[in-house]
C-alpha cells in the first residue's frame, strides 16, 4: 500500500509539471523611445521629422585600428556591410537577413521623439551597441512633385543617406547628432512613392539620426506621408 502511494504521489507530481505552462520571454522593451509601427501610412510630425521607419538589428564592425570616420573609411565600410537585396526590394516588418554568417532582423518602429535613438533600438533586443552599423529604410509619400525638397540630416556619429537610389547626404567624422547638420542640395522629391535608406556607424558612445526634408527656405516640408511599403 505504502509503495501504491508512493506510485500514486509520483504519477501526480509529473502530471502536474507537465501541466504547468512554459513561461514565455517578455518581448523586448521598446519603451520609451519607440513603439512598433502600425500598417499605412502615417504623417511626418509638426517639425517635419520622419518617424516611421525600417529598423536592421546592428551589423558589428569592430574599429581594431581605432581609425577615425573619415569618408574614405565610411565608404568602404558601408560598401562593405550592405545588406543584400537592399536595392531590390524593400524589406519587411520581419524580416530576416543572413549577413556574414549573423542573423538580422529588420522591425518596423515608430520613434517617439524627433530623433530615432538607435542605441536603445539595439539594447532592446540584445545586440550590440558598439562598433556597430545600423541600416534604415522608408518609403516618401509626396503629394505632388516637390523639385527643390532638401535632405536634411543629423548623426551620431557618421552616416550616409540614398535618395530613390542616389546618394543625397553624408556626414562623416565623429560627430555628435546636430538638427539638419547637413542639408542636401535641391533632390526633389517626385509626386508618389520615394524609397529613402540610411546608414549610421556607431563607435562607443550613443547612437541616434533625425531626417526631415525642407524647402528652399530651409523650413519644413509637412505634408508628406511615410509608409513601409
């Protein structure tokens, strides 16, 4: 009898255990900086600011020869480190990539403030915040053809900027990020879709970038809509 219960007890105990629901992983704290993008379009905020965008978990680019940012050095190196495909197609809330053996994630994220804080981006799921090269992408929707619409542009620290597949903006050096410390000249933005991608290299220290386009005048340009596809 003594031995029936001890069986009894047992049965009971790994019934019970496998009963008992797996605790699942918080997702990845996003707060306060961003929150996850919704599907459509949304609009550039009052001071013309994007901040809708597709964000790829960092790329390490480790600076053993602790060389400065310098154009040449950012040139290959984003050279270097483009995602494949990037050209192509645009990615996906989702998305995986495989770069040099690493498996990367683009998400699609709305930045609560002015400027995109790439640094807690990374620190939110996991990945490394130093010595790092993040990509981003969204898509322009303008209402009518804006010929004399002007790039403008801050980082932390140098990143380069690519306009429906043309360069339009690169800031380069170890910079603190400025509000439009580089303004383009006139790119013009066409009526409809306008694909936008960026760079930012990132060595200690935080890292951040804030876009808007603005007129001739140097104001901001304020009805245009950023979607993600």
């Amino acid at each position: 009898m003594i031995r029936t219960s001890a069986f009894l007890a047992a049965v009971g105990a790994v019934l019970c255990a496998s009963a008992t629901p797996a605790i699942s992983q918080p997702a990845p704290s996003l707060a306060p900086y961003f929150v996850p993008a919704t599907t459509g379009s949304t609009s550039v905020d009052e001071d013309g600011f994007i901040r809708r965008w597709l964000l790829l978990e960092p790329i390490t680019k480790p600076n053993r020869t602790n060389q400065l940012f310098t154009s040449d050095y950012v040139r290959k190196a984003f050279a270097e480190d483009r995602p494949a495909g990037l050209d192509r197609k645009l990615p996906s809330e989702g998305q995986t990539v495989s770069h040099k053996g690493a498996a990367l994630t683009w998400h699609a994220l709305d930045a609560t403030q002015w400027d995109a804080k790439l640094f807690y981006f990374a620190a939110a799921y996991g990945k490394p915040t130093y010595g790092v090269i993040f990509w981003t992408t969204t898509v322009i929707d303008a209402p009518r053809d804006m010929p004399q619409a002007r790039l403008a542009v801050g980082s932390n620290s140098a990143s380069m900027w690519w306009l429906n597949g043309k360069e339009a903006a690169a800031l380069f050096g170890d910079r603190r990020m400025v509000m439009d410390d580089v303004v383009s000249p006139a790119l013009g933005l066409k009526k409809g879709r306008n694909v936008l991608h960026g760079a930012v290299i990132n060595g200690p220290g935080l890292s951040d970038f804030a876009v808007r386009f603005v007129d001739d005048k140097g104001q901001p340009i304020r009805d245009l809509k950023v979607t993600l596809r």
